[in-house]
C-alpha cells in the first residue's frame, strides 16, 4: 500500500514539474508582452556642480529660448532650476511653451510667480511655509515626442516687476543634449538649467527577469540531490532568509521602497513575517510547505494591495473586508494589469517556492514535544508582536503610527503588514471625548423642529435625490480645456436652483458612505477610520432622511440598477426607512447600457416610469444611485460616442473617456427636468455626485502640474469635491457657487420645501455658518481655511459636539435621542 502511493506521489510530482515548466513559460510571454510595464521615469540631463552655475533674468516682456534634443520617445515632466521668494507675494508669470522643429506648438502653461514660487499653495504639510533661496520648478508634461528631434523650450515674463525678477539658473557644459539657447534673440554660450524627464523601457530589467526564468526552469528539471544532514541545515537557513526576501516581495508590489522605511517599522514588519511563516511551519511541520504556502498568501496580498491603490488610490485597511463582496461584484469591468514591479514580486515569489520545492521535505518535529516548542515559539513571536504594535505612543515616540490624513504614505513609510495590522485600533467606534447622554441634551437644548422656508405650498412636494456615480467637474482641481464644454446643461440650471460644489468623504470609490453622509447628515469623518457604515455599523433602524419623511406620510423607494447585494443595501436600506428597493432586475431588458452598465438616460427612465404609476398627490420620496460612470475607463466601447476629448497638456485617453461620460450625464439630466418642469405636483431634485474618479496618477499630477506626494490639505481637498444641484418646479432660492458637504445637503434641501426639519437638521444648518464643508480629511471654517480633523483649534470643540451627536445617532442605541432626529 505505501508503495503504491509512493508511486503514486512520484508521479503527480512528475506531472507538477512540468505544469510549473509551462506556467513559467506563459509568464516569460506575458512578461516580453507587457515590455512597456518595465518603463522607467529618468531624467535627461548633465549634473552640475554648484560653483559653475550661473543666472539670467527674466523680467516683464523677457524671453528665452533652449533647444534640446530629445533623449527618449516622452516627455513626462520638465523642472527648471530658479530662484523662489517665499516671503513676498511676486506679481506677474511666465509663459512656458515646447515646440517642435516645425514650430508646432506641442505644450503651453502660464503658471503666477506665486506657483513658481511655491506660494499659492504651499507643498508644504498643512499649508506651513518653507522659504528657499532657489528649488526646482516642476512642470507635468506627458507629451510623445520624437527621439533624436530637437524640441524648443520657450519662456516669456508677463508682468514681472523689475523689483523683484524671476532668475533662472544656467550651466556652461552642453554636452549632446542642450542645444542653441538665446535671451531676448541673442545667443548664449550657456544653457538652461533644465531637467527633462522621460520614461523609457528598461531593456536590461527585462532580460534580468526572462534569464531568472530560464535559470527557474533548469532549477526544476535538474535533479538536486542534498544529503540528508545537508538538507536539513539548508532548509534551515532557507526559512531563516524567506521571512525577509517575502518582505521585499510585498512592498514592491507597490514600489515601496524599504530603505526609506522607519528602523523601528522596518523590524516589526519583519517580526509580523516570522510569526506568519512560524504559524504555518507548526500547522504543516514541513519547512518546504511552509514556506510554499506563506509566500504564495503573502504575494496575494502584496497584488491585492497593488491592484486596490491602482483602482481605487488607497491602501487596503481591514474594513476592507466588509466590502469584498461589493469589490468581486465589479471587478469584471476592470482590466488586471501587472506593472514593472508587480511582475519583479512575481518573479521573487516563483523563485521563493521553486527552491523550497526542490529541498527534499522532512518533518521538523516529530513528537508532541517537539511541535509545542515550535507552536510556542511562534506564539511568543506573535504575542511580542502584537504587544509592541498596540503600544501606540511607544510606537509614536518612535514615530511609528497611522497616518490619519494620507493612508499611502502611511503605508508607505510604515510597510503593508504592520500598518494593516495597526489600522485594527481603528475599527470599532470609540466614544467621542466627553460624550454623555446629558452631554448630547446640552449641545441641542435650544434646537427644535422647525419647518422649511417655502410654507406657501399647498402640499407636500415629491423629493427626488439623484446620486450619479463618480459625476465629477474636474476643472475644480485645475483649469482644463476640452473641445467643448462638459457640463452645459448644468451651467445653463439658473432658475429655481440652487449648486455649487461639496466635500466628499471618498475618492474612487466607496460609494455607500457618500449615501450614508447624505441621508443621515452624519459625517464619515466621525467613522471608525477607513470605516463603512453600511457593511458594519447600521444593523438596526436608524434614523435618516428616509425614515424623517415617512413621518410625514411619505412612500420611499430607493433605487440603484445593479446588484442589491451591493454595500449590503438590501439590509441597509429598510433600516435606514424605505418601504422599496429597486435594482437591475426591474430595469426593462432593451434598455441602453455604457460599457456594461445602464446608463443615466435608462436610469431616468426609470424614475419617470415610476412616478408615472403613483398615486396622484402621494409624495413620494425617490432615492436614486446611478451606475453609468462607474471606474474602469481603461477600455473603449464601441457603442459609446466619446465626444469630449481633451486639447491641452492633460490629455489621456481615459480622462477623454471620462469626461465623455459627464457629458452624457449632463445631457441625461434634461430628461428628468424637462419631465417635472410639466408636472402639476411640486417636486424637488437633488443631483450631486458621489466622488471623483480613480483616474491614473499620471493624469492627477498633470491636473495639479506638480506631484500628488506634495500636496497641501487645501490641494488635496480639491480631490474631493463633486457638484450638486437642488432644483424644483416650483420658486426656491436662487444662489450660485455654493461651498458645502455631503452631510449639509439634505437639510439644505429641506429648507426649500414646506415640511418639517428635526432638531438635528436645525443643529446642522447653524453649524454650517462656522464650518461650511467637512470630510473625513478635514474641515474649512468660515475664513475659508482648512483643518485637518484632529488639528487643535478654535473650531475643536465643535467638532467634538458633532462627534458626540453623530455617536448617539448610529452607535448608542440604547441611549438614543430619537426626538433629536424625529418630526414628531
């Protein structure tokens, strides 16, 4: 019998080799397939020594001209070396163009001295200045150029005062690159100080990579053959050395580089990868299969962690978990690309289990005995482990923790399993400082139900929300140029509205809490962090805006044409008040989807099929989240018309693809004004988006002109900004250019109706007077500037208060305050 399943293992062995052989081999052809992933960001130029760097000035009407050659096939980013004056304000600004030989302009940009200067926003954290006498001048570029061309690099003063000149540093050696340069027509024998960045195929990493293959591919099919003993201290040492070439694998997944990283973050990592890789050696006490199966669960999680920050722009965090369901439900609308260093982590994870497979297995220990010691080695590990990473100011003292404000640089500098496992802290809701039920009667003492401004209408009007998915203006963050205007019927929207733009809590993804800040008036920011309150904390009734209106003798259907499983809305939304749920399985199935998904115009057909079939004078409540702009822009349909392109230095084909889907979005809209504006029965409309789109970082840093790493608070809440619309066919405000959160609107849109506002609504709309927009970033106050959340200020305390509320509201059940969130 032990002889036949000997056999039996041999030959699957066999069988195993050569299916690893073939698995190799397609791997070697997706590698050499995807050349272009090993391209590499380097900079074209000649270094300089300090000492033999000169100036030119360049003042208003100035001009200067460089020609240079192009090195490489891009240019992705162009920095030039010049003074900065942190201390003043300069007035005036430069023009920056690129031409080609035949005078084509290819780029154009005009940044204010203030931008060169590094003053209207400062790079700086939290907005901190930092004066300098000189620095880099950095310009997004991303434009193909011909290799071997010459390129000519124009700069022109305006309005630049002769008190305070830009000067722009220069360099005597030219070497084959740097070409003519003139000042105002005449020739220099310097050149521009001038870096050209480009990105270009690392031929040499490829081949690195495809020789690692081959030298794989004999590893498996020459016999080894090690003397037991031998082997023994081999598999030893091997497994000592794994724990930390796995360390390596996962963070480059994700180009973390770990030399940057902190000493003490470093060691823990290292420690958290020993207590994985000891676990398993004591669950299969084979050196060889422990090591086999934690490289392999260590990767997955390296290229989960890849493929998240790439889809969606931030790190995995636990709560992540809660939401795999709604991530598996769309990921056939995402294309899976492996980049440079992904493919390198696949490469070190093949070798990793190569080598363990060619070590001959033996049993580490072979008694009860022994196999505790190795389980009590492992725990200690372990339990040391976990000790040091929940000791949160040891950890900070050695300046070890969560970045609150930037998971990716958190990650970044703290490394994938320690900063996952420290983000744990944050999962479970804490009660705010000072919170109390007395606490909670004292902050809305003087708070009451209160009714909206428009009590001269006869009845009750119908409330229609449109959440679009990823409906975004771009143009917040920078000016764009696109061929034709993107949103032209939502900036004709005059009468009877009310828009402008709102922080968001998300970006490129997590819809359901964007639902949640709107239809509670409680903020993200309040969540356990990275928190979702859909998939974890609403598991009773819990008062909203829904539930508010059904006080009022309101039906409420909410309606989403996809999955109902999706965020766990099929749980969530009879808890939050709505008697119905429709989802794609009510949609008709002739009607028009955009690549794979229903689009708005389907989506508003929908809505007018609806309230068509009501009753007549029932209000009704009509939630809506769209699903035709969903990410996944990476791929064309042929069905779909893309109409925007973009004409400037931004383009990209799939922020064209974008922008062509808002504009079918801003088209769409009429349908559902056209259709209220004939109807008897008031009715007012929400429109707002629910985040912006995860778009490759490349475009955003073409977007800023300036890396998404150096971001101020203010810079980076730009990301988070979407617009909203409140119109009705009947008279409300008018007011235009609008600046408000998600959490604010629902009772901004109250207002303009003849129903009944709780205390809770009236609290918000006296605190949106000191702080008119927040997120889970942060705050701006009335002053118009920007605080992060834990940022000691005068704005602190209600802050706290908003807290207390929000907590009383979702986590204190038993305690609630129902009358503060009632009508009755």
């Amino acid at each position: 019998m032990k002889e036949k399943m000997s056999q039996g293992i041999q030959k699957i062995g066999k069988y195993t080799k050569y299916v690893a052989i073939l698995l190799i081999i397609a791997f070697m052809i997706f590698i050499v397939k995807n050349k272009n992933q090993f391209s590499e960001y380097v900079p074209f130029h000649i270094p300089v020594k300090l000492e033999e760097r000169g100036k030119v000035k360049l003042g208003d009407g100035d001009v200067i001209t460089q020609k240079i050659a192009a090195s490489a096939d891009t240019i992705e980013e162009v920095q030039i070396f010049v003074d900065c004056n942190q201390k003043v304000t300069r007035p005036g600004s430069i023009e920056l163009t690129i031409t080609d030989n035949k005078g084509k302009e290819i780029f154009r940009l005009t940044p204010t001295l203030d931008k060169v200067d590094g003053n209207e926003i400062s790079s700086a954290p939290l907005g901190k200045k930092v004066e300098k006498i000189h620095h880099w001048y950095t310009v997004m570029v991303n434009q193909k150029v011909k290799k071997g061309e010459t390129y000519t690099y124009t700069i022109k003063g305006i309005g630049i005062s002769d008190k305070n000149p830009l000067y722009i540093y220069t360099a005597k050696d030219k070497g084959d690159i740097f070409k003519k340069c003139t000042v105002n027509g005449k020739d220099v024998s310097s050149r521009l100080y001038i870096k050209s960045w480009a990105t270009r195929i690392d031929k040499m990493a490829i081949g690195l990579a495809l020789a690692i293959c081959i030298v794989l591919i004999g590893l498996i099919l020459v016999p080894i053959s090690i003397p037991p003993k031998m082997n023994r201290i081999v598999s030893w040492i091997y497994f000592a050395i794994v724990p930390w070439i796995a360390f390596y694998m996962v963070e480059k997944t994700f180009y973390n580089p770990i030399s940057q990283m902190n000493k003490w973050a470093f060691g823990l990592n290292v420690l958290w990868y020993y207590a994985v890789f000891g676990i398993l050696l004591f669950i299969f006490n084979r050196i060889n299969r422990a090591v086999i199966v934690g490289s392999i669960l260590l990767y997955i999680c390296g290229i989960a962690e890849y493929l998240t920050l790439m889809y969606r722009g931030t790190p995995i965090t636990p709560s992540d978990f809660y939401s795999l369901g709604t991530a598996m439900d769309v990921a056939d609308h995402y294309t899976l690309d492996l980049n440079r260093a992904a493919i390198i982590a696949t490469v070190v994870m093949i070798g990793i289990c190569i080598i363990a497979w060619k070590l001959t297995t033996f049993k580490v220990a072979k008694g009860k005995k022994q196999r505790l010691v190795v389980l009590v080695l492992a725990v200690i590990v372990l339990g040391g482990t976990i000790f040091t990473t929940s000791r949160t100011q040891f950890l900070s003292n050695r300046k070890v923790g969560v970045n609150l404000w930037n998971q990716k640089k958190g990650y970044q500098r703290n490394g994938f399993v320690l900063s996952f496992f420290m983000n744990i802290q944050y999962v479970m809701g804490a009660k705010p400082d000072g919170y109390s039920e007395a606490k909670v009667e004292s902050i809305t003492k003087n708070n009451k139900v209160t009714t909206g401004k428009k009590t001269g209408l006869k009845q009750k009007p119908n409330v229609v929300v449109i959440m679009n998915e990823t409906l975004a203006d771009l143009s917040v963050v920078n000016d764009i140029k696109t061929n034709k205007e993107v949103f032209p019927y939502l900036n004709s929207l005059k009468d009877n509205t009310i828009k402008g733009h709102m922080l968001m809590s998300v970006f490129g993804g997590g819809t359901s809490n964007s639902e949640y800040e709107f239809l509670t008036g409680n903020s993200v920011g309040s969540l356990p962090l990275s928190g979702n309150a859909y998939t974890q904390y609403i598991k009773s009734e819990t008062p909203s805006l829904a539930s508010q209106l059904k006080e009022q003798g309101y039906d409420t259907v909410a309606f989403h044409p996809y999955k109902a499983s999706g965020w766990n809305r099929q749980k969530v939304y009879p808890l939050l008040g709505f008697d119905d749920f429709l989802t794609m399985d009510d949609m008709s199935p002739s009607a028009q989807k955009l690549r794979g998904w229903y689009s708005d115009s389907a989506d508003y057909d929908k809505i007018i099929d609806t309230f068509e079939k009501k009753k007549k004078n029932q209000p009704l409540f009509f939630f809506n989240v769209t699903i035709q702009n969903h990410g996944g822009y990476d791929v064309a349909d042929k069905n779909f018309n893309e109409q925007i392109k973009i004409t400037d230095e931004k383009k990209t084909e799939t922020a064209n693809r974008y922008e062509s889907l808002m504009y079918q979005s801003d088209q769409a809209f009429k349908k559902i004004v056209n259709y209220f504006s004939k109807q008897s029965e008031p009715t007012i409309v929400v429109l707002f988006g629910d985040h912006q789109p995860k778009l490759e970082d490349e475009f955003y840093e073409l977007l800023y002109g300036k890396s998404l790493d150096s971001l101020s608070l203010k810079e980076l809440q730009k990301k988070y900004t979407v617009p909203f619309v409140i119109w009705a066919n009947y008279d409300i405000d008018e007011k235009q250019n609008v600046y408000t959160s998600a959490n604010y609107l629902s009772s901004m849109m109250l207002e303009q109706t003849n129903l009944k506002l709780t205390p809770y609504n009236q609290y918000l709309l006296e605190l949106t007077k000191k702080l008119p927009a927040i997120n889970a970033n942060g705050y701006v106050d009335a002053k118009g500037e920007n605080h992060t959340l834990k940022a000691k200020t005068e704005y602190s305390k209600l802050v706290n208060e908003y807290q207390i509320l929000q907590y009383n509201n979702l986590f204190d059940n038993k305690n609630r305050d129902t009358s503060l969130f009632s009508t009755k």
